[in-house]
C-alpha cells in the first residue's frame, strides 16, 4: 500500500520536534492520534522507524535515512503549493478569449487597457470571429456572445453596454441625390450595403417603432461579410453609395461629425448587449477569475 502524503507530513513533524507531544502541540492534534498515523505509516512501510519507549523517542535507521529525503521533498511540495497560491493571489499568465468583430471594436477598448495595467502578469490573447465556437474545444479560458447565441450550460456575465441599437446611416451627398426615406418600406428603393455571415446567410434589417415591427431585404451594390469586412460597408456608405445599417455605436462618431445623417432613427431597434460566458464546469483559472472581477467592477 502506497505511503499516504499527510502520514509523512506528520511523521516528519515528529521526527523533527522530537516527541509526539511536541508535535502534537504544534499540530492541534492529539499524541495518540499522531501516534496512531506513524504506527499506520509504519505497517504500510513494513519497517519501524521509531524506536519509542515512555520516556523518549528515537529515530530508526531506516527513519533517519527517510528524515534525510522527506524532509527537502516536501519542502519543494510546500513551495509548489505555496507558489499556485500565490498566483490566485497575483494573478499571472495567459487568458485567451474569443469575441465578435463588434466586442473587440466597440466593448474592449474600454476594458483592455486597464485591466492589463492592473494585471501586469497576465497576457491576454483575442480571437476575434463572428462563427460560433465551442470556446474549450478552441483552448479559450472564455467568449463573448449576445445572449441569442449563448450555451445553456455557460455562466454568462454582462459586459459593456447594457443596451444597444442598429443604426442607419448614409451620406449627406448620398441623401441629396436620392431623398431620405421615411419608411423602411422605402429602402427597397435605396442602395444598401448589405452584409453576410459566415455561415453564408445573408443579414435583413429589422426595424421596430412602438408596437410595429418589420423585416426588410434591401439590395445594394455592396455585400460583405459580416465582421471582418464590415468597415469596407462603412466606408462605401462614407464614400455616397448608399445606406449602410450596423449597430449605432459602430457609426456614432461619424453622425457626429456629420459624414452620415441618421436614416430612419425612429425605426432603430434596440437589443441586449453582450455578455463574457465561461464554464461552469471547472475551477476559473486566476487571470479568467482576475477578469471576471474587474468587468464586474466596471459594472
């Protein structure tokens, strides 16, 4: 029968304090039940290694010999575990995550930054796709994904914006030349940049005002796919060629600066806003859980 690891610890904490009372006193444990580990780690070892009587202890030979190698093994079993402690504490190493093109565009950059200032050990690594992944299967500690999307058996943490919306826009020289519509009804008529996701479909535009909702499929002389090229359909609504239609605070800055007029604002849908999912089924890694506080903290 193998040695059990707290046999040893104890019989090491004997041998050095030189009685079972001694170590007992050190240990919060009784002498007979300290007395009782040593005789079980003796019969397991099938040798003595103390010689005891009723008023002093000795080590055996054979209790030397395993004195001398215990007592730096577990030392180094001490400093391991001290160490994994200590990383929880300091949190240090790699988390990967996997995100939509929009979290890392429009969520991240505020949390970035910060948090690897503030964790100065840990490197962050991003993937950033707009399929859905199985995150363990792909090596990521987590993903960010609106809730539509999210595994049932995920902890999901909300993360950036709380609520968003899809927005309209075109340019001014787009608008002049061809009218702003007044109805989504009326984009059928407009160029529009359209987007297609990487499993192939291709988006529609929804748009909702009061209790009414309608789902539209303009076309345009623009298709991209959706994240990765997304800007490309920015840039050609920038450039006049038609209306784009992405999430608002991908296209704020240029309303505000007034390279697009807004199309429709009072049709504009909103929608939850992303969350950080991650398994429940294991111990959270340090950096995973150092991030986890601090989004939460951003709150």
């Amino acid at each position: 029968m193998a040695a059990d690891l707290n046999e040893l610890s104890l019989f090491l904490a004997v041998a050095k304090a030189g009685g079972f009372r001694q170590a007992a006193r050190g240990l919060n444990l009784s002498p007979s039940g300290l007395s009782e580990a040593v005789s079980r780690l003796e019969s397991k070892l099938g040798l003595r290694l103390l010689h005891r009587s009723t008023r002093s202890l000795a080590l055996t030979e054979a209790g030397q010999r395993l004195v001398a190698r215990l007592a730096p093994a577990l030392s180094e079993v001490e400093a391991a575990v001290e160490a994994a402690q200590e990383s929880a504490r300091h949190p240090a190493g790699t988390l990967r995550l996997n995100v939509p093109v929009s979290a890392a565009r429009l969520v991240l950059p505020a949390l970035v930054p910060p948090f690897l200032k503030a964790y100065p050990d840990i490197r962050l690594e991003i993937t950033a796709e707009e399929s859905f992944v199985d995150i363990l299967a792909a090596g990521c500690d987590a993903g960010i994904r609106y809730d539509e999307r999210l595994e049932q058996d995920m902890i999901a943490l909300p993360i950036g914006p709380r609520r968003q919306r899809y927005a309209a826009g075109a340019a001014p020289d787009y608008l002049s030349r061809h009218g702003l519509p007044a109805h989504p009804r009326d984009l059928l008529a407009h160029a529009c940049m359209r987007g297609r996701f990487p499993s192939g479909a291709t988006d529609v535009w929804e748009f909702e005002r009061g209790e009414e909702k309608l789902v539209v499929e303009p076309t345009g002389p623009l298709l991209v796919t959706i994240g990765p090229t997304t800007d490309l359909a920015v840039d050609a609504a920038l450039g006049g060629l038609g209306i784009v239609y992405i999430f608002e605070d991908w296209i704020r800055p240029h309303f505000a600066a007034g390279r697009l007029l807004p199309v429709l604002e009072d049709w504009w849908p909103s929608f939850s806003g992303p969350f950080l999912y991650y398994s429940g089924r294991r111990l959270v890694p340090p950096p995973l859980r150092a991030f986890i506080d601090f989004v939460r903290a951003m709150g």
